[in-house]
C-alpha cells in the first residue's frame, strides 16, 4: 500500500468495526456474508488491507450505510438516529452496566474529551484507561451512540485528580468545537457567513444541543440588541444520578460557556479570540434550578 492507501485503509478499517458492532455482526458472521475469510476481515479491520469497491459497496448495504458519505469521515454518522437515551441495544460493543442506563451524551461530544485525553496522554494510555474501565473505544465512532453522564464525570475526574482541570484545559478541550470537522454530519447546518453570524451560530447550536447533549435541555429565552439568553437546565433522568460532585460540578458550567465561545469562531479560521462575553446569572450548581447566561457579541 502506498501512503494514500494506508491512509484510506485506516479509515475504512473505523468505520468496517463501527458499523459491524453497531449491528451487533461478530467478525465471523460479516466475512460470511461478505463472502470473504475472518482472516481478511480481520486484516481490514486493522487497516492492513484496502477495501475493493465491491466490498465496500456490499459492507454498506449490509450495515445500511450510505456508501459515498461513510468512505470520507472514517465514523458512522447518521444524525437521524438519536434518542435513544433508555435503549439496552449496545450492537456487539463492551459497554459496562454502569455507563449503559440513561444514556444521554452522544459520541459527537464525547470525541472532544477523548481527543484531549489522547493529545495530552497520548493514544495508548486513552487506550489504557479504556480497557481499564470496559469501554469499547469504537463504541464512540458511532457519532450518535451514547453513553451516560457517569463517563463525563468520571473521565473529567481523571482529568481532575492531574491538575488538568483548570481554565485553561477546559478551553482546550472546548477547542473542538471550532473545527467543522468534528460536527460531521451536521456541519451543514451551521451558518458562518452573512450578517449576524454568531447570533446565528449560537442560536443553531442550540437548537441542534440534543445532538450533542440529551442529559441538560437548551433553550434560547430570547434575543434582543446583540444579547442572546440561553438556560440550561437537567432532563428528568439526570436525577437517577450524583451528577453535581461537588467542584466538579462548577467545571462542567464552565466547559459549557468555553463550548458556546470556542463554536462562534466556527469557519472564522480560529484566531483563537472568541467574540463572546458571557455572564451567568443564574447557576444551577449554586442551587438555581438552571443555569442562565447572558451571552454578549462583541463587535
Ligand atoms: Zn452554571
């Protein structure tokens, strides 16, 4: 394999154990169907081997994947698939009980913790601390798979417990969101041209949150001279967990105002300076029943 080769086998080889597992198809049962030995699926599924287009063509129709858009993003992302939050179905995925009832935070957001795991750690110690707790790092390359808030928490705790939990490792972790890349699928419906740009972008990420977080509800209150209102506020099944954890809790507020910041410069090229204040006047983690921000564009 040349080098554009392998780079395309190593993303097909994501998508050939995403969708596999999402179907719940061991190796065994998809090279039968594919006509092909469990040793070359394997090979493809290491990203040892290049996929033929009939292959390729077969596998989709298989895992009912649309062919053209699943070969270019090296994930699964079908943004029509979401609420899911109380489904037992995993596929063929290790998922621990633990992390499996009332599932609320899809893999689309769950990629910018994991990325800043692995840029800090490096790939193998993310890989590590997966097999410690039991969780199939694939299961996450099904953007609309979900999990529920205890892996946030308990991954941010790890974080914590190193001292990367401050200002500045937040805003670092927030950092994906001002890449069009890590939105997939739904990069499309963000609008970073015309006038009004942030106001826009801010009002389209937050009627699209659900598809990045189902465990809190978003509401835009309203919009008036440059000001954008927004409350946050838990879904009813968050009460099934301990999901404030005291410090913790303060942090996760935080990481969402350098969310909202770091997605407006989203298509600006990232100058890294975000054209939002924000002021918080109300705080669920301080006792409110939501929390309430004013967010302020900056001209
Ligand atoms: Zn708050």
């Amino acid at each position: 394999m040349n080098l554009l080769e392998k780079k395309d086998a190593v993303r097909t080889a994501k998508v050939f154990r995403a969708a596999r597992k999402q179907k719940g198809f061991s190796q065994l049962e998809l090279s039968k169907k594919l006509s092909i030995t469990q040793g070359t699926l394997s090979k493809i599924e290491l990203g040892k081997l290049s996929v033929s287009s009939s292959i390729w063509y077969e596998f989709c129709n298989l895992t009912d994947l649309q062919p053209e858009w699943a070969w270019g993003l090296g994930v699964v992302d079908r943004p029509e698939m979401k609420n899911k939050i109380t489904s037992d179905q995993v596929g063929s995925f290790s998922l621990p009980e633990k992390y499996r009832l009332n599932r609320g935070t899809p893999a689309r957001s769950i990629r910018a913790l994991l990325g800043y795991f692995a840029a800090v750690y490096g790939e193998k110690k993310l890989n590590d601390y997966m097999e410690r707790i039991g969780v199939d790092p694939d299961y996450f390359l099904v953007l609309s798979n979900q999990i529920n808030i205890n892996f946030s928490l308990d991954t941010f705790e790890v974080l914590a417990a190193d001292g990367r939990l401050k200002p500045e490792n937040l805003k670092m972790i927030a950092n994906a969101y001002s890449n069009p890349t890590f939105h997939g699928a739904l990069a499309g419906r963000f609008h970073t041209t015309g006038p009004e740009v942030h106001e826009n972008l801010i009002t389209d990420l937050i009627r699209n949150a659900g598809h990045y977080d189902m465990n809190f509800n978003y509401v835009i209150e309203s919009v008036q001279n440059g000001v954008v209102t927004i409350s946050i506020a838990p879904s009813e099944h968050l009460k099934a967990f301990n999901y404030k954890r005291g410090e913790l809790g303060a942090a996760l507020c935080s990481y969402k105002q350098e969310i909202l910041k770091s997605f407006v410069t989203l298509g600006s090229g990232s100058s890294g300076v975000s054209p939002l204040a924000i002021e918080e006047r109300e705080c669920h983690y301080k006792g409110a029943p939501r929390c309430l921000f004013h967010v302020r564009i900056l001209n």
